[in-house]
C-alpha cells in the first residue's frame, strides 16, 4: 500500500488526464420521450453515471455532479468538460440505485440536491445508513443484499448480484455491502456493473440472468497492483461475453483519475479486445444518447 500511494503521489503520469476539453454532447434529459418512445434512451455522464430511459420511466445509477470524486473538492476533480450536466438537468428519478459507497460512486452534494425530485432509492446493504443520515425519508430507502429483490408498480424489477469490490468513505472500510443490480423492465434486461474484479460470478450471473439487452461494466481505474477489485479492460470484455450480453457499454473511465493509466487508455484496450472476441461495443461521448437496438455510438473522439 506505501508503495502504491507513493507512486500515485510523486509519480503519477500526465497522460492521465486528457489533453484539452472533453467533447461533450448536451441532450434535453427531460425529453428523452422523443428520441425513443418504445426503445430505451441510456445518456452516460462520465465514470459510473448514467441515467436510463424505458417508456417513461427514469432510472439514474451512481450520480456525482459535484465536479469532485473525494471527501475534498480540491482533490479528484473532474476533467475538463466532463461537468456538463448537473441535478437540475435531470427528470424526475423512479429509481437511484446506488452500487456502494465511495466517494466516486455515492456523492453527498449530487445525492442531496437529488432527494425532492426522486421517488425510491435502492442500494447495497448498510448504505442506507448514509442516506438515513442526511436526512432522506426511510420509507424511500430500499437496502439490499446479494439476492434480494425489488419491485415496483411501474414494472421495475430490480435484483442486487454479487461483485469483487470492497467498500468504505473515510477511513472505515467493508461496513456496508457493495453490489451489482440485474434490472429487468417492460421487455428489456440490463446489468448495472458497479465496480469489480474480474472473476466466475460473472458467467453465474449470465447463466442465471442473462441474455442481457445490454450491459455497464466497468474498464477503467485498473492497475495491476489491485486486480482483485478492478478489471483489467480486456478482462472487462470478457466479463460481457460471460454476461451473455448483446452489447457492452465500458464505463469507469473519462472524468477522473483513480489510477496510473492513460485516460483514453480504455477505450483502446476495450476495442481491441471486443473486435477478438466478437463482442459489440459502444462508446458514446458524455451527454450522447444511445437507442437500444437503434442507435450505438462508437466515433473515436477520445483519440485527442
């Protein structure tokens, strides 16, 4: 550990962040309806955060609009352009799903401008504890753990699955759960990756859930000194074809440094490895709208 935060430190790279202003792509978030009324509408935010549009419903994973992915906003701060959107930019939220609890992944400022305009939360076991916390509604708050299972009356079924991570803000670490989510709803299944390392519990999944219509999946944030909570990208892919899915949409990547890796490093990898292994892949730019079974993005723009 002194050696990796020794590194990550005093010898971090340039390349890890990207040269300029990411391109980025402003859609009307509260307008999705007209892109696609039958087939569901995915906007990525940059790293984890993406917000699903299925029929009139919202489903928002992993917010952080705050510009910063750490307890201090001078530190881990987004990368240029990569703050486009914000809360008041969303629709009113059916579900946030919330995989764990870092800093990356759970955002107070993000989570707390949030609170009026969502409905239900679901999220990893012990989570809820920071939710409780800053004051959300305990009736909005649905824990879970691996195997649990949610529904709603808007066809949301929402089932919380194993994942290779760990958990912790601060200095505490592992006193909350942290998950993947299979979501299954009106017609469509998705797999909401959260963070992990690679291992069998993918190709479980997909023998239990899959075929997925389409699946997040972490590829970026990797190293080979902590392979055992990050995917390697090529390892990433792998874990789409284990999933059964139908396409894949890498995620982790493009707003901040975790790690010591090239930013755009990832796409790369993850390309290579897809285009071997026959696995479809997008790469929309923030804020670029795909279409199931319509529309897949996949222009090069990280080559900067």
């Amino acid at each position: 550990m002194a050696k990796v935060m020794w590194n990550f430190i005093f010898n971090k790279p340039k390349n890890v962040t990207p040269p300029g202003m990411l391109p980025t792509v402003k859609t009307d978030l509260k307008a999705l309806q007209r892109i696609s009324s039958m087939n569901p509408v995915i906007v990525w935010f940059g790293h984890s955060s993406y917000l699903l549009h299925i029929q009139g419903l919202h489903i928002l994973v992993d917010p952080v609009f705050s510009g910063h992915a750490s307890p201090f906003t001078f530190t881990t701060k987004s990368f240029a352009g990569a703050d486009v959107y914000n809360v008041e930019n969303m629709p009113d939220i059916d579900l946030l799903v919330l995989t764990h609890d870092h800093y990356d992944h759970l955002d107070y400022e993000t989570i707390m401008t949030l609170k009026q305009k969502t409905k239900s939360v679901c999220t990893s076991l012990g989570v809820g504890s920071h939710l409780r916390f800053w004051g959300w509604e305990e009736n909005k708050i649905h824990e879970m753990g691996w195997g649990d299972q949610y529904e709603t009356s808007e066809q949301i079924h929402l089932i919380a699955c194993t994942a290779r991570h760990f958990s912790g803000r601060s200095f505490t670490r592992n006193r909350t759960l942290w998950s993947s989510f299979v979501l299954e709803t009106k017609g469509f299944k998705f797999y909401l990756g959260g963070d992990s390392g690679y291992d069998t519990h993918f190709s479980q999944i997909g023998e239990q859930y899959g075929p997925f219509d389409i699946v997040m999946l972490e590829a970026g944030q990797y190293n080979e000194s902590w392979p055992q909570i990050h995917m390697m990208p090529e390892q990433t892919v792998q874990a789409a074809v284990d999933l059964r899915a139908k396409i894949l949409l890498p995620v982790h990547w493009a707003k901040f440094s975790l790690a010591m890796h090239p930013w755009n490093d990832p796409p790369k990898r993850v390309i290579a490895q897809a285009q071997t292994l026959s696995m479809p892949v997008t790469i929309p730019m923030i804020g670029e709208p795909i279409v199931l079974n319509e529309r897949s993005p996949h222009q090069p723009w990280w080559e900067m």
